[in-house]
C-alpha cells in the first residue's frame, strides 16, 4: 500500500479516522494510533475518548445488572419461601406468591447472564 498523499512512497501505516494509507512523513502519532498529520488528529482523539467511554460504561452496566440479579434473587427467594410455607392457609393466594418468586429468579438469572456479556 502506498501513501494516499504521496502516492509514490511506502505506507507505514494508516490513519484511525479515514483509514487511508500514510508515508512517515504525513503521520502524526496521537496517543498510540496513527492519525493523518495536521488533518485529523483531533477527530482520531475524539474517536479514542469515545471508545474509553463506551467500555467505561459497558462495566458500569455489567454492575448494575449484577446488582439488579442480586435483589431480584434475594426478592424472588423470599416470595417463593413465603408462598410455600403459607400454601396450606392461603391456598390459592400462596400460589400466586410462588409464581412472583418464580418469575423473580427468572429476572435475576436472565439479569445474571446479561452481566456476564458485559465484562
């Protein structure tokens, strides 16, 4: 690959922003990407910033829904816990505790799983 710019020398690399080819001498080192010199430095610093925040909040969001699976599991064994010690005075309404525990460990091992996607 040749330089886009000098389309006689050799490409050493290319810029993070339009990805086109780059001489030594139209490079421009913006933290540890190549970036084309004085055209879009700022805009590969901005892409990298935004890259840093997005894997900031992908572990942010990991935690919340870890944090979500706990109370829901914590909630979930109570209902059902409650549901089944009372099934033979409330009858029906026991039941009706089960089943929100039920779906409760649902929500926290689907809260759980969507955790895991976000390390």
């Amino acid at each position: 690959m040749n330089c886009f710019y000098h389309p006689d020398r050799p490409a050493v690399g290319s810029c993070k922003h339009c990805q086109r080819g780059l001489c030594t001498e139209c490079t421009a080192l913006v933290e540890d990407v190549l970036a084309c010199k004085d055209r879009h430095e700022g805009q590969a610093r901005a892409e990298l910033q935004l890259t840093a925040r997005s894997l900031f909040q992908s572990q942010r969001m990991g935690a919340a829904y870890l944090r979500n699976a706990i109370f829901y599991g914590l909630v979930g064994v109570l209902f059902a816990g409650f549901g089944w010690m009372q099934l033979r005075f409330l009858g029906l309404q026991a039941v009706f505790f089960i089943l929100i525990g039920a779906f409760l460990l649902y929500a926290a091992i689907a809260n759980y799983l969507e955790s895991r996607k976000h390390k």
